[in-house]
C-alpha cells in the first residue's frame, strides 16, 4: 500500500445511522491517514457526495428513510457519480441481499461485526484499483491526445507531398490523382471534363530582368488568380516551371473554352506592381477535353500540350483548342475576337 502521505490523496465517505459502527470504522482507518468524512442518513450522504469528490463509500445497507441499496442506486444514475466505488457496510450475508447490493451497483461488501485486518484490505483494494482506473484515464486522455496530434501532423505531411511549395496549389503528383478520380466518374456518369494547360509567357524575361524573386511573384500572383476564377469543385495546379494545369469535371470543350478565355483576359488586362515596377503578365492556354473520343488521361494531357505549342507558335496571350478533338478548329480564341499576332 502505498505511504500515509500518499493516503491524504484519497476522501472516504463512511454512511451509517449508527455513531459507534462510525467510530469503529474511522479508528480501524485512521492509521493509513485518509481523509474521512462521515453522514448518518442516505440524505445527507447524497448532498455531501453532490458537494464533495470522493474516491470511495463505506456505506451501511440498513438506514431508516433510504437504506443503502437506494443511495447506491441514486448515485449510479448520475454520471458525476456513477463511477464512486461502493462498498457495503452490512449484517446481512444472505444470497438475496448480497445480489441486491451488487445490482444496485456495489463493488463490495464488509460484514459486521468488523473484522480490522479484512476492513482494511478491502479499502486499499478498492482504492488501489480506483487509483490504477484513473491512472488509466489519465494515459488513454494522453495516448488519444497523441494520437490527434499524430494525425494532424500526418494530415499535414500529406497535403504537404499534394502541395507546390511556392503556389500553394496543387502539384503535379495531386492533380494526376484527381484527374485519375475523374476518369473513373467518367465511367460511370458519361460526363466529359476539360483540361487547360497554360503557361506564362516570356517568363524567363521576368527572371533575367528583375530576378528570381521577381518570377516567384509572378508565379503566385497568376496562381491567386487562377484560384480565385475557377469553381470549387475544380482543380489547379503547377504543372512545374512556368506551366500550370486546370481540370475542369463535367466540362466539355467549349466550357473549358470560355474559362480560360476568361483566364486570359483577366491576366492580361491587369498589371501586376513589383518593387516599383508594374508588371505586363500573358499566358498561352491550350485546352482538351476527356470524352468517348478519348479514353487515356496521357493522351487528354498531350492534346492540352499540343495545343498550347500551337498557341505559342500563333504569337502568344491566346486560348487554343485540341486539334485532335476538333480538326475544324484551328485558329485561337484572340484571333476570333480581333487580337492581333505577329
């Protein structure tokens, strides 16, 4: 058992209407120095285990008003409680009202007259036992709050290996797997989507004339942009270098159309301020889009390049649509509205 000192750390609440069953109690108790509270009636009993915090009830069955078994039962229905151990103080050993005391939520019973050595080693089991089912709690608290911890911080490693660096947008190991996701909804539903790979034009002119912090801002402000136009339910991400990489779900070619058109002009029409300097940005968009006609995230991906090389080779700043997916349409969208190429 463990020191008196250690003891202090444990509230006893001895219950019986009898003085001297009280005082026999207290003085067998006395010596391992716990703190001992005492009440006479269940009534009183129940308003000092309400108003104090007990580790355990010496409670006496045979009680004028409330017996025991009551009290016990009273305290096993509120969960502030429900969790005291109770150990019955009690005359009577027979079957029925072993079982009764049990039921109503006893852990167990001492027989009177008392017998010291056996009062005592009942204390120390029960509290021992309470003292090992918190430290219990205590390390289940711990272990569960580690374990939260462990899962943020593998939630974090995670987007961290989804996740540019510098953009904060997808990168090209996520947007392959998203894109993958809707292949397989493609399968299912029928329904196309589109993607768009641009990229910023004459970037390496940002780098060479205003340094390499200059291009990084250039970066993160076309993937701010980006971001901020797109749906919710649609991905972009950094293709790497220069190029980024929209999927657009249940969009067909014309849809992916009229998105980067938008793109393109909202990026070209602003001017963007970098160390005093205001800053011209254009991109090149190529489009495909992933229907019956084709069946092969490779191949969607290529058709979106080949048409971005195409818009490249046209002058730049402009929207090119998938040859492959429509041999009719081969000029870009800037040539169709009047934008002049060199």
């Amino acid at each position: 058992m463990c020191n008196n000192y250690d003891n202090k750390n444990f509230r006893i609440l001895i219950v019986d209407d009898v003085s001297k069953n009280i005082q026999v109690v207290a003085s067998i108790l006395k010596d391992d120095g716990y703190q001992m509270t005492f009440a006479q009636n269940g009534k009183v009993a129940l308003d000092k285990i309400h108003s104090h915090n007990f580790d355990l009830i010496l409670l006496d069955v045979m009680m004028p008003g409330m017996d025991g078994f009551e009290v016990c039962r009273r305290l096993k229905q509120e969960p502030s409680t429900k969790d005291i151990p109770v150990v019955f103080l009690t005359a009577k050993t027979d079957t029925e009202s072993l079982v009764r005391g049990f039921e109503a939520g006893g852990t167990d019973y001492v027989t009177k007259p008392f017998n010291g050595v056996e009062l005592l080693a009942r204390v120390r089991t029960r509290l021992e036992l309470s003292r090992s089912r918190e430290s219990l709690k205590v390390a289940y608290r711990e272990l569960k709050k580690t374990n939260e911890e462990l899962l943020k911080s593998q939630r974090k490693l995670e987007l961290a290996a989804k996740t540019d660096t510098l953009t904060k947008l997808s990168n090209r190991r996520d947007i392959i797997e998203k894109i993958e996701n809707e292949r397989i909804r493609f399968e299912r539903s029928g329904k196309p989507f589109s993607l768009v790979l641009c990229d910023i034009d004459n970037f390496k002119v940002f780098n060479d004339k205003h340094g390499h912090d200059c291009g990084d801002f250039v970066l993160v402000s076309v993937a701010e942009m980006m971001r901020g136009k797109v749906r919710k339910q649609d991905g972009v991400a950094r293709w790497g270098g220069e190029e980024f990489l929209l999927l657009l779900p249940e969009t067909d070619l014309e849809g992916g159309r009229i998105l980067a058109e938008s793109l393109r002009e909202k990026i070209s029409c602003n001017y963007y301020k970098y160390d005093n300097h205001n800053l011209r940005i254009t991109m090149t968009f190529g489009v495909s889009s992933f229907s019956e006609c084709v069946m092969n995230i490779e191949q969607c991906i290529k058709m979106a390049d080949e048409a971005l090389y195409e818009g490249k080779k046209r002058g730049k700043n402009c929207v090119v649509l998938s040859i492959a997916e429509q041999p009719s349409i081969l000029k870009s969208v800037s040539e169709e509205n009047g934008n002049e190429r060199p």
